[in-house]
C-alpha cells in the first residue's frame, strides 16, 4: 500500500502535468534550502539531498573536512565519522557525509513549501513556453476570460493565457464572456510574469490552417496553397495549384455547392474569398488574379524604374471592377502576384499608346510604320470622346495596336537594362576585390566622412567608388560634405588602378570647371548690362568714330550731372543698330577671360556749367537715376570691343 507521501506526489504530477524528474528535483532543491536556513550554512559548501520515493524519508548530505578534534559540526567531522561515509578518507580531506538535522522545524517545512511551489511554478512556466512555442503558426482554441479596450484574455490549455490585440481581431466581430474562440499562434515571448502568447485571426496563415482543416487535399499535399493576401473582414485572394494531374484545385477548395468555403467565410466574419488558379505564366497569373474583371491583354515589363510592372487592359465596362472599391481588388491582385499592376482600359490605353509613339524619339521608326494605323486610331478615339459606339472590330483593332506599341517598349527596355549591365560589370571588374569586402568605417577617410557616408547608404569603399565615377555631384550634395571632405575622398581614389583613377579624374574635373565658368562669363557680361530698361531714342545723334581704342575717363565734379535733352535723353536699342558679338560669333571661354581682365572705365561725364536755371534743376531730379547711354562697337580687324559715352560739349552730343 502507497504511503500519503506516494499519494500527494501523484496527486501532484497529474495536477501540474509535469514530468516526474522536475517535481523530484525541486523537492530535493527545497530540501537543501530548508537545510541551509536551519543551520545556516554556508552557500559555499556543497549540500545534497536525497528523496526516497517509497518512503518520502529526505536525507541531506553535506561536505565536510576531516579533522581530528571537530570545532564545528556544520563544516568538520572526525576521521571515524568519515571513514564510515568513504573507506579512503583521510585527514584534511573533504568528505560528503549525512548531516540530517533530526527535526528541521516549522521554519524549515515552511521554507521547504515555499521553495517547491516556486520550483513548481517555474517548471510550468517553461513547459507553457516550450509547448505554445511549438504551437506558434498553428490554430488553438480558447476560451474568453476578459474582454476590455485593448483586447480579449484568452485561457488556453496548460493553464496558460493568450492575448489577443484590437488590431489582431477582424474589424466587425464582437466576443463575449466565455465565448470560444479559434486564432492562430503568432508570437510567443519570455517575460518575467511567464510565458506571453500572442494570438491573432488577421493572420494570413490563419486563413491558410483553415483551409488545411476543411480541404482534405491541402492537407494531404495534393493540392497546393501557393500565395495569400488578404484585408481581415473585408476580401482574401488564395493562389493554389495542383500537384497532381487531373485534379481541379479551385474545385477542391470550394467544394460540392461551395461548403467548404462557406464555411471558411463564416469563420472569418462573412470575409469574401477569390479562389484563383496558379499558372507558371506572369500574364496569365495576373489576369486571373484581377478576376472577376475580364481582362483583354496583359503586358509586363521587368526592367521599369518602379520595378516589375504588368500593363492590364481591360474594356470600359470592366474597369471599375477591376479596380474595386478604393482600389481593392487591384491592390490585393499586386501583392498576390508580387508584381506592380496599372490597370486602364482600352480607350486609356490607346491614348497612351498613341502619344508614346509621337512623342517617344526611340520609337520614331516604329511611328513611320504605324503611321496609317495611328490615323484610324485617332479617329477611333475622337469617335469614342463624341459619344460614338465602337463595335467589336474597333475593339479588336484598338487591342492589337497596343499590343504591338507595349511589345517594342518591352524590347526597348529590356535593350537599355542590358547595357547598363553590361557598363555596370566592366566598372566592378575594374575595382579590386579587396574594396567589396573593406567597410567605409575603415577606409582611411576622416571619422565623420565616414560616418555621413554610412549614413548616406555607402556600406563599401567600392559603392563609394561607383558613385564617384557615375555622378560625384550626389556625393558634394550630402549634407557635411565640403571641399576638404571630397579633396580627402579624391586621395583615397588614387589607390585605385590606373584606368580607373582616369575616369574618376575626368568625371570630378568636369564638375569643378564648369561653375566658375559661368560666374567669370556673367561678369564679363555685366558690362555691357544698364541697370534699367528705357525707350528707344527716335533721333539718333552723330558718332565720331576715334582710333583710339582706350575710353576717355573724365572725373565728374561733385553736385554737377550732365543734363541732356528729353529727345536725346532715351537709351539707344543696341540690338537694333549694333549686332552683339553672341549674335554673330559665340565667345569661347577665353575670350571672355580676356574681357574681364581689361580695365575698361566707363565714365559718368556731368555738365562743366554751375549756373543751373529752376526749371532744369528741376528736371535733373526727376531725371537723375536714369542710365547714361553706352554704345558698343565692334573692331573686327582687330577683334575688339569699343565701349563710348556721350556727352555734352558746346551744346552738341558726341560720342567718346
């Protein structure tokens, strides 16, 4: 007959579910905590207990060092003693001898219970862990413990609790107290208040364990689940396949009448199901998954900007469906197939068609071919836009144009990605291997040079060389990056082959040279600029044309401006009479050069008289900020530019 000992471990094990090793232990760890605190030993020494588990008689040993006159029996003990635990013990000997008090106390057995529920908490804990753990991908079911703003407590098996978040509950749905639920084990962390579960039904795998549980086929491997998306609450679009012959996977998932899926809907809160065949062909892949639009032709297009562009077409009439509401059932059909889908239909796509084909310069041969074809489509569309009636030749008509336009900008494309491959090898093949494998952080670039480029997305000195060699201006542009930081970038580029250091040179002289350039040639220019815009004079005064070639200065007096007439008192139209150089010859950059380097004065000439009358003075401070005329002429035996003023001398105007 079993002793209570016996019965109260049992009763134990089935209770806790634990394994029986794990209770054992944590009895024999409680009893050497019980142990320590009634003699209170040290936690240096070693102390064992053993637990009897016919009897439930615990028996504690404890380390001791053989000694011949024994000071303290919690940690010596006497040759004799020792001798009877291990034959060989001798003196100064550590010997691990039964040290069971006769009676631990009420504080030991109450520290002996607290320790082997802590154990015991502590084993349930981690087999929680382990099991859901387990379980993460897999639909459990629970039963709802609480509901707030947050979300459900669900209580789960193993005495565990599984939280379900707002945003992890299909929009719609409404649980009570006690209400059983079914959701998908999508998390499972470690904390110190135990195991957290993390549940959810917006899951698309929980869309995908529960057609394994009602398609026996799924389950089986007969028919394969090959993409799903799906909006919680609202649609789901599931891409399958069959792995064998003869078998009809869309059928197989619906079932006889639809029940299958029909219940799959219920569980999902009424969620709206498309069942689409998989098919190894992109086109015919995603026409499929824009059902139920029909579509009239599929174009796709690998090497776009925005990546992986199919082109649907699809009649007028089926253009708002394949859409869907707020762009649904596009948006689903694109994350299905993983492509970027445009959908337009048939008259949209005409129009673009035809405009790519006028306006594009690579498809200017194709235009000259196309030429009749694109008259009727014009007029094909005007007819359209005018409320008119196309029939089914026009559709038919309209679809094989664009079809054939769509084709060559597929070839196109594919020609220019190609080439840019090809560029983009022969640059990589250039840089030593060594640069792929050396991080920016340790080139021998200053710290924060480095660190604005890490940031900047260059994980590699080779990255940062493509980029110098393909646009060094982006690289200038970074925030932090100025003169000395791209000078000590240039240094670090010398160690790079020689051909290669060549091309990086030309690409960096050509961005350094062309800006100063400019701000030279716009002073050059400034010279022959007046300040404000005047009408052009209606009588034109006599030019005295001098020989010399140098401008008379004349120091104006202060107080004294020159007055002149209102006739003549309106600047010349230079373009009129004298043609500028730029419009005959454009001027190199040395020529402009050699422009801003002569010192040429262009005098402001005032009247030598100091006797002004009222009513001139009067005028001279309406008329004061008026330009001065300049006349520019040009020596084309000489190859020179003859800047002359007018003034007033003895009541004539010349020019000087």
């Amino acid at each position: 007959m079993k002793n209570e000992f016996t019965l109260a471990f049992n009763e134990v094990l089935e209770e806790k579910g634990l394994p029986r090793e794990i209770i054992i232990k944590a009895l024999e760890s409680a009893m050497v905590s019980a142990y320590r605190r009634s003699v209170n030993a040290s936690q240096a020494q070693v102390i064992d207990a053993k637990v009897d588990m016919e009897t439930g008689k615990v028996t504690i040993f404890a380390e001791k060092e053989v000694v011949e006159d024994v000071q303290d029996e919690r940690t010596e003990v006497d040759l004799e003693e020792a001798r009877r635990f291990d034959a060989d013990a001798e003196l100064s000997m550590m010997v691990s001898v039964e040290s069971t008090p006769k009676n631990f106390g009420r504080v030991a057995a109450q520290t002996a219970r607290q320790v082997i529920q802590q154990r015991i908490r502590d084993a349930e804990r981690q087999a929680q862990l382990d099991h859901y753990g387990d379980q993460i991908g897999e639909i459990i079911s629970g039963v709802v413990q609480a509901s707030n703003a947050q979300g459900l407590t669900i209580g789960l098996e193993m005495k565990a609790e599984g939280t379900m978040l707002r945003k992890d509950m299909i929009p719609g749905e409404r649980f009570h107290v006690h209400d059983r639920v079914r959701t998908l084990v999508a998390e499972v962390k470690d904390s110190n208040r135990g195991p957290q579960i993390l549940l959810s039904r917006t899951h698309r795998n929980f869309l995908r364990r529960l057609l394994e549980t009602e398609v026996p086929e799924i389950y089986h491997g007969i028919v394969e689940i090959r993409s799903i998306t799906r909006e919680p609450g609202q649609r789901a679009k599931v891409a399958v396949s069959a792995t064998q012959s003869g078998i009809d996977p869309v059928g197989a998932c619906v079932g006889l009448r639809g029940v299958r899926i029909q219940a799959i809907v219920r569980e999902l809160h009424d969620e709206k199901i498309d069942v689409i065949e998989w098919h190894q062909d992109p086109s015919q892949f995603i026409a499929r998954a824009v059902s139920p639009a029909k579509v009239s032709g599929v174009y796709l297009n690998e090497f776009s900007e925005g990546g992986k562009t199919a082109t649907v077409v699809v009649p007028e009439d089926q253009l708002s469906l394949a859409i869907g509401r707020d762009g649904q059932n596009a948006r689903l059909a694109a994350k299905l197939t993983g492509w970027r889908i445009d959908i337009k239909s048939v008259q949209e796509a005409s129009s673009d068609a035809l405009y790519r084909l006028q306006k594009d310069p690579g498809m200017v041969e194709m235009a000259e071919n196309e030429k009749d074809n694109m008259v009727k489509v014009e007029e094909l569309l005007a007819k359209k836009s005018g409320g008119g009636i196309l029939n089914v030749e026009n559709y038919d008509f309209l679809n094989k144009f664009i079809e054939r336009v769509e084709t060559r900008t597929f070839i196109r494309s594919k020609l220019d990605e190609e080439a840019e491959r090809s560029r983009m090898q022969a640059i990589h093949a250039q840089i030593p291997p060594s640069y792929f494998d050396t991080t920016i952080l340790d080139s021998s670039l200053p710290e924060h040079v480095n660190y604005i480029l890490q940031e900047a997305g260059f994980n590699t000195i080779a990255e940062l060389v493509i980029k110098m060699l393909q646009a060094p201006d982006d690289i200038l542009r970074l925030n932090g990056i100025g003169p000395k930081a791209m000078k000590s970038i240039k240094d670090l580029m010398d160690s790079l082959p020689e051909k290669l250091a060549t091309e990086l040179s030309e690409s960096a002289e050509v961005t350094e040279e062309v800006e100063p350039s400019k701000e030279e040639s716009v002073e050059a220019l400034e010279v022959v600029e007046t300040k404000e815009e005047e009408p052009v004079v209606e009588k034109e005064p006599e030019v005295i044309e001098e020989p010399s070639l140098e401008a008379v200065s004349i120091e104006p007096e202060v107080g004294q401006i020159e007055e002149i007439s209102e006739e003549l008192d309106e600047e010349i139209s230079e373009e009129e009479d004298v043609p500028a150089p730029s419009q005959e010859e454009e001027l190199s950059f040395d020529e402009l050069f050699a422009l801003q380097s002569t010192n040429i004065e262009i005098p402001f000439v005032e009247d030598e008289e100091e006797d002004l009358s009222e009513d001139k003075k009067a005028k001279k401070k309406k008329d004061k900020k008026k330009k001065r005329q300049v006349k520019v002429e040009y020596n084309e035996e000489e190859d020179t530019l003859i800047y002359r003023k007018i003034h007033k001398r003895s009541d004539e105007f010349d020019w000087e």
